[in-house]
C-alpha cells in the first residue's frame, strides 16, 4: 500500500494564515489552501482559529504581533474586521465588511473577495448573469453587505434586503444606495406580504443569515418558496449542510447553489493578495472535492 506523501513538519521559515470566526469547526478552507500552497511550492501553513467576538481585536492584532501573512475573516467577525483594519480595498470599503486581510510590514489592509467569489461561483453553478436581475437577499450582515456589492457592480437591475430588524437593513441599503444609483435599491420587512411580493418578481433568492450554518435560530417566518417563479434560483452560502432551504427549493424543481463553490472562488481571488501569484484553481476545487 503506497503512503500518501506528508509535507515535512513547520520549522523556523514557515509562515502562518487562517481563517477566524466562530463558529469555524466546520471550515473547508485549511484543506484548499494548504492544497495551494503545497502546489505553489510554499512553506505556508494554514489553519482554522475559533474566536469569539469578545476577542476577535485581540486576535486580529495577535496575527499582526506573529508576523502572520494574512488571514480570512468569516461570521461573525466581518464587519468589525472592516473597522480594525488600518487599510481597506474598495470592495471592503463599500461593504463595510472584510473577509481576507493582508499583512505587510505591520499594516492590516482589509479586502472583500465574497463579492466577486459570489458572482463567479452564481455564474458557474447557475448559469445565471446578474445583469439585470431582480434579487432577493436574506440577511444584513457582512457576507449579505458583499453580496449586495458583488451584484451591484455586476450591473444586477433591483436588490431588496430582508432582514429580521428592518432598521439595519434600511441602513445598508441607504449606506450603499450612493455607490450603485442605477440599482433599485431597497430593505423590506422579513413578514409574510412583503416577503411574498419580492420572491414573486426575484430571479434569485440569496440566504445569507445564519439560519443554515446554525439551523436552531428560527427565521421570523417562513420562506415561501412557491412564491418563487418556476425559472428562478435559491442560495446559500452555507457548504457544510444542506439547509432546509435548498432541499424546499430542488424539491420544486429550482436550480440552487450551496456556498462551496462561493468558497472556492473568493479563496482564488484571496489568495494572489497573499502570494502574487495566480490562485491553481482547480487544485483548490479537486482539495474542496476530497472533502465535501
């Protein structure tokens, strides 16, 4: 029986990247990169680091005293990512929110790679262009802020936000209605009528609450997937699980997208702001595929 080969043990040169959050048992993101980077040839070794709110300052400066070369930030901690970082990129900046930061020289330069990893995988998985779409985003937070970046600067035609407190979700839309004035651009209450009204005219109904990574925190009311039209899309950004959702949805014959392939193109576009070089994708894609 041959034996798999092992990467030799860290030593003095080895550099360190992970991915925080909380919760992060589940991530798939240390057996695709650590793939990459292996395939690139680097002595880089990458892992997932639970942190909860309360301590994610301290983690985030805990990098920058281990001479880390980055890290990717997942829920909860997007959003205050953005506002301990002492750079942002423009998608961060637009988002509010951040999901791969960059260490260089001691300066934490904060990036929103959910945005264009979002597009990528809807288009590869769903066939589906956003321009012009009419869509439907489930959630307030930082991955729904960059999926609403992502759309927008694809050229989607409306974005309505449903959101458990209707104020945040009034907030963001207001907060980034200056930088997309073409998109129609609206929050909506998570009740039945509206919720009901803006699935019946939606190309694609996108989950980005933490309903499926955590399937005890109910939603305010169902999600009614029959309002969908018969040629419309469901997503979720959850890749672990097959959140209730998505099951509702191919049950009626919808195309639907889990989060994995979302996974694997913010992670290609994450990874040449570490490396400058171009992310081996589809030695990311075959490392995702070994533990899906």
């Amino acid at each position: 029986m041959t034996r798999a080969r092992e990467r030799p043990a860290p030593g003095a040169g080895t550099r360190f990247l992970g991915v925080l959050g909380s919760p992060v048992r589940h991530s798939w993101s240390p057996a695709m990169m650590n793939a990459a980077f292996e395939h690139l040839g680097l002595d880089w070794r990458y892992g997932a680091f639970e942190v909860p709110p309360t301590r994610f300052a301290a983690a985030l400066e805990g990098l920058r005293a281990l001479g880390f070369v980055g890290a990717n930030i997942t829920v909860p901690h997007k959003e205050a990512a953005a506002l301990a970082c002492d750079e942002l990129g423009r998608e961060a900046e637009l988002a509010g929110a951040v999901n791969t930061v960059v260490l260089q020289a001691g300066t934490i330069i904060g990036h929103n790679t959910d945005a264009a990893g979002f597009v990528a995988a809807a288009r590869e998985a769903l066939a589906l262009d956003p321009a012009g779409a009419d869509v439907v985003i489930l959630g307030a937070g930082g991955s729904a802020r960059a999926i609403v970046v992502g759309l927008g600067l694809a050229g989607a035609a409306s974005l309505t936000v449903i959101n458990r407190t209707a104020a945040r979700a009034e907030a963001m839309c207001h907060a980034l209605g200056e930088a997309f004035p073409k998109v129609q651009l609206q929050a909506s209450a998570w009740e039945p009528a509206p919720l009901e009204a803006a699935l019946g005219r939606a190309h694609l109904l996108v989950d980005c609450t933490v309903v499926g990574l955590e399937p005890e925190t109910a939603p305010p009311c169902p999600i009614p997937v029959d309002a969908l039209p018969a040629s419309a899309a469901v997503a979720t950004l959850v890749y672990h699980r097959e959140p209730e959702l998505l099951a509702r949805a191919r049950a009626r014959g919808l195309r639907t997208m889990d989060g994995h392939l979302m996974l694997l193109h913010q992670a290609a576009a994450a990874l040449p702001l570490w490396t400058n070089t171009e992310a081996p994708l589809e030695v990311m894609r075959a490392a995702l595929d070994r533990v899906r």
